[in-house]
C-alpha cells in the first residue's frame, strides 16, 4: 500500500497534468493557427525598416500568432507592381501614392521611418550644390529618394542627371565614375561609404525638410477586410518594436540588425546607418507629406489636380484605426 504522502504526490501529479497538457495543446494551437503576412521590402532596408526586425527578432509577431513571409524588391516601385502576390509593402510615400494616381489602392496603416534619404558622393564634394551638373544616382525615378533630388533642385535652382541603378551598386558606380553621388536608404548607403571610406563619404545625411515623412507600412484592402485582427496584430507588435527602439537605443538596435543581417560584422555600419533615419514616430508628417507630393506633380508624375488638397488625397488611402487601438492596448499593459 502506497504512504499518504506518496498517494498525495500521485494525485498532485494527476492534477497538474491536465494542466500541462492544456498549455501544450495551447501553444499548439497557436502554431497551427499562425497567420503568415507576405511582406514586401526592399535590399539593403533592413536599418529604414529596423521596427519591424526588432519586433520580429522579439517575438512579438509570434506572440500575436504571425509570421512573416519577407519578399525583397530593387525598390518600392517595384514591389507595389507585384502587390497581387502579396498581403503587405512597405515602402515610401511617393510610391504609394503614385501607385493610387495610376487607379490602385492601398491602406497605409502607420509610419515607420523619417528620414532616410541620405546622399553619399566623393569626398571631394561637401554640399549638394557642389553636384550640379552631375550624374547622380537614384534608385529609381518612381522612389521618394528622387523626388527628394527633384526638390533639391527645384529650390536651389540646379540640376543633376538622375541615373537610375541598383542601390547595392553604389560604391561600384561611384569608383569607376558612372555617377558623382547616389541618393538612397540605409544600410546600404553606409555599406557603400565601408567599402570605400577613402573615396566615399555622406554629402548629405537627412533630407532638407525636417521630420522628412519616408516610409509607411500598407496592407491591400482585401486584406484588411478578410483579416482586420491580423492587420490589428501586425500593427500592435510592429509598435512594440517602435517603443523597443525608443528604449533601448540606437547602439542596442544595431546588435539587433546586425543578428537579423546574420552578420554580426555589420554593427558598425548599422550604427553608422540609424544617423540617417528615425524610427520612432508611427504617424504621418503630413508637412512633408504634402511637399513630396507637390514635387513629384511638379516632375510631371502624377496629375497636379490630385495634389490640391494633399490631405484630402492621402486621407482616402490612410486608415489609423488599427494604430489607435494598438496604441491603446499598450497603454493598459
């Protein structure tokens, strides 16, 4: 016959098993009913889009049962081509919205990046207005980075000759004199100047509007109504990595890209890169917003009548319910 205490400690057993079970069978179901984002960015992004690699490589996607199914593309032109693939991009203003100019349609739901559209040439130029006349490079005539050249010229009253090319082709095209200077988003740009730091340097670290509006995070309308609890989720964890940032640091986040780069020698670039954006505000800069917009109906891009009522216009794209109810719930925890 079993002791008291040895029949007590059986039946203890029998009681916590269920227990144990349910979470196991819990965390299970959570697995099985992860919802996988297909996700669009862009090569070389993965500092302008450090938000949402910080809350990935934290767990809080899995938390909220996602998981993310990235796609890389040249740029966000291109990504928003393909859109039909996907559930989410994250690209920049510009492209956006020259997107909807051409009849498609989008929800951006957040902000995630100011900023970013550093310029970087030889060191022999020390100011923009020193590249007249030059052949600069873009990552493409549809990106918000050459609508930042277009405003540069516009109010400086200068000229460049924009060169569409590769970002990850930087400090190459530099070296064998194909273009004096290229414009385009972090880390690749301070990758460029690694490569070459006796030739290369920053000509221009921010763009010449302050808390410059760069990059947003949309889903396609189908999406959002199909799954408005995900895209809810996605926005809430995305926001958890935005107050990582603000916590812990520039210095604490370059650990954290380098480990999501898987390349731990990549600090010192990724550190040097966070100088060039701000990933801390989840809202549209709309004064910037508006003059991005303005530049490229100036460019001939999109229809000049669309940019009449800016706010208007990007209002019928911009859906912030999912962030007032994110920044909500993290306000309670």
């Amino acid at each position: 016959m079993p002791s008291r205490r040895t029949l007590m400690q059986q039946i203890g057993a029998l009681t916590v098993l269920p227990v144990a079970g349910s979470a196991i069978l819990r965390a299970s179901a959570i697995a099985q009913e992860a919802k996988t984002v297909r996700l669009a960015d862009q090569n070389g992004s993965e500092v302008d889009y450090a938000a949402v690699w910080v809350a990935e490589l934290n767990g809080y996607y899995e938390h909220e049962g996602i998981k993310i199914d990235r796609k890389t593309y040249p740029n966000g032109p291109s990504a928003l081509l393909d859109i039909n693939n996907l559930d989410a991009v994250m690209a920049a203003i510009v492209p956006f919205m020259q997107y909807v100019a051409r009849g498609g349609d989008v929800r951006i739901v957040m902000s995630v990046t100011k900023g970013n559209a550093p310029i970087v040439g030889k060191k022999q130029y020390k100011s923009v207005k020193e590249l007249d006349g030059k052949k600069v490079g873009t990552p493409g005539i549809g990106t918000i980075h050459d609508a930042v050249l277009g405003y540069i010229q516009q109010t400086m009253g200068i000229k460049y000759e924009h060169v569409p090319a590769k970002i990850t082709d930087v400090a190459v095209m530099i070296q064998k004199g194909e273009v004096e200077a290229f414009i385009g988003w972090e880390p690749a740009s301070a990758q460029a100047i690694a490569l070459a730091p006796d030739l290369l340097h920053y000509v221009q670290r921010l763009p010449p509007i302050p808390n410059s509006e760069s990059l947003q995070l949309a889903f396609t309308p189908a999406y959002v109504k199909e799954n408005p609890d995900t895209v809810e989720k996605f926005v809430r964890a995305t926001l958890k990595g935005i107050n990582w940032i603000k916590t812990n640091g520039n210095e604490k986040t370059a650990e954290l890209i380098a480990k999501k780069m898987n390349d731990p020698k990549s600090y010192d670039v990724n550190f040097n890169a966070l100088g060039s954006v701000d990933l801390t505000q989840p809202r549209l800069d709309m004064p910037s917003t508006r003059i991005w917009l303005t530049t490229i109906a100036k460019q001939g891009k999109i229809p000049e009548d669309l940019v009449k009522d800016v706010d208007g216009w990007v209002g019928k794209y911009l859906d912030y319910s999912f962030l007032d109810k994110a920044e909500a719930a993290l306000k309670k925890t």
